[in-house]
C-alpha cells in the first residue's frame, strides 16, 4: 500500500474501545473513574469522501506530526456488578500529502495533489455486568458507538487524468455520521495486590457493515486513587454509505491514567 497521511490522520487515536480499559473490582457503594488516555495507533485500509477513495498506510508518527487538535477521555461509574462507561474522542487534523488517489477519474499517484482537514468525534456508552468473580473477573459489555466525521478537501495539484470531484469541481465537503452497536466480554486476572493483566474483545455492527476489536493490556494500581493502564489495542470498521468509506484497521499501544473518586 502507499503511505497516504491525507486520508489517514483523521481516522486514528479511535478511543472507539477506551471504555474497556478501565476496570474497577465490585462494591456496593458507588466508585467513579476519570481516565484521560492516549491511543499510539497506526493504520491501513481505505477511506473515501465522493466517491473519491484512497489506499492508506500510515504510522503513528506520521499522524502525530498533523494532529491539530486532540482529547480523549473515559468516566466510568461502578455499583455492584455493574459498570456505566461514557467516553469521547474529538480530533481536528490537516495534511498535504497524498500519493494513491482513485474516483470516477481513475487513479493518480502524485505527492501532494490534495489538501484536506478533518474534524472527528467519537462519543460511546457502554454497560458491564460481571458475571464471575472469582480469581479471573468476566464482565460481559454492549455498548452503543456514534461516530461524526466532517472533512474539507480540495485540490492543489493539477495531474493527468485530473483530479475531480462529482460535478467536476476541485473541492469538497462531506460531513457523515453513524452508531453502531457492540457485544464484547472482559476478563481481568490479578497477578498481585498492584498488577492485574486485562483481555477485552468485541463485535457488532449497524451503521457499519461490521466493527470489532480486541485489547490485551496491564493495570498498575500505584496509589489508592491512581492507576496506570498500558497495552495493545486493535479496532476495525467496515462502513460504505453514499460515496463514503471507511474500511480501515487501527492498531498499536495505549496507556492511559486512571483517577478515582
């Protein structure tokens, strides 16, 4: 695949699954968690804005030189063996660079041919039941994912054939939303009073023809009211609707703090 970062940085540090990195053990008073975090990922797949698509294949640092903007955070509220997650992901990206182009045009394989800024929210609510508690926790979770992207693309190079949007115009705006909804279970296994090892995975779908992830990671409860949350995280999205696409794989480290009141 071509490395195409204009395409691509809207689309990774998804907290689309933050919520299952937080963790709390079962209590009949209520324990909340503010978890800020951050996800490390890089990503491949394909994305398109008008039927105008394009390869992507792109690192974490490639992303990290054009985040504008960006916040991602958890709150998570526990009572028994119930967990409430509400998290939210906003981004604001701009890039120049752009080698594999394809639309009604065919495909142009020029660096920089187009100019796109983007804007990504991602808000999810999910709830945890614990269904064993023994000396491996299970939580079985489902979850509702909406997700907003608003994207500003026009061109700045001419090529052969000539890159062009439906109507002939040399830029473009799209704004897409959609939710889909998740089934996934949790499991958290204690090493030791401060080390607990974390196994998250995931599936479902709606606005998304198919969306799935699964997370293999490590807590540190370093203090009675602060922990360390650090792992691997994969995420997929299959998502085509009128012109857009998003059939793209995020993957890589996270590590996130965790504050509990």
């Amino acid at each position: 695949m071509h490395t195409n970062k204009l395409f691509a940085i809207p689309l990774i540090l998804l907290g689309c699954g933050g919520s299952q990195i937080a963790f709390s053990a079962p209590s009949d008073a209520w324990e909340y968690e503010v978890a800020p975090y951050l996800f490390a990922a890089g990503m491949d797949g394909k994305i398109g804005i008008r039927d105008v698509t394009s390869e992507v294949d792109a690192s974490f640092s490639d992303i990290a030189d054009n985040l504008g903007q960006g916040f991602m955070g958890l709150f998570t509220a526990s009572k028994g063996p119930w967990t409430y997650g509400l998290e939210g992901v906003y981004m604001k990206l701009s890039d120049e660079g752009s080698e594999s182009v394809t639309g009604p045009f065919g495909q142009v394989m020029i660096d920089g041919a187009l100019n796109v800024t983007s804007k990504l929210y991602v808000y999810q609510g999910s709830v945890a039941y614990r269904v064993l508690d023994n000396t491996t926790a299970i939580d079985m979770v489902g979850a509702l994912r909406f997700t907003k992207l608003d994207t500003d693309a026009r061109v700045v190079l001419s090529t052969n054939p000539a890159i062009v949007f439906p109507g002939g115009v040399k830029s473009a705006s799209d704004s897409d939303s959609w939710t889909d909804a998740v089934v996934g279970v949790r499991a958290l296994h204690p090493l030791n009073t401060q080390w607990s090892l974390l196994g998250y995975a995931d599936v479902g779908g709606g606005g998304s023809d198919l969306t799935y992830q699964f997370m293999v990671g490590a807590n540190w409860d370093f203090s009675c009211n602060f922990n360390a949350k650090g792992g691997y995280r994969q995420l997929y999205w299959d998502y085509k609707d009128d012109g857009t696409t998003w059939d793209i794989t995020a993957n890589g480290p996270y590590l996130g703090l965790g504050i509990r009141f």
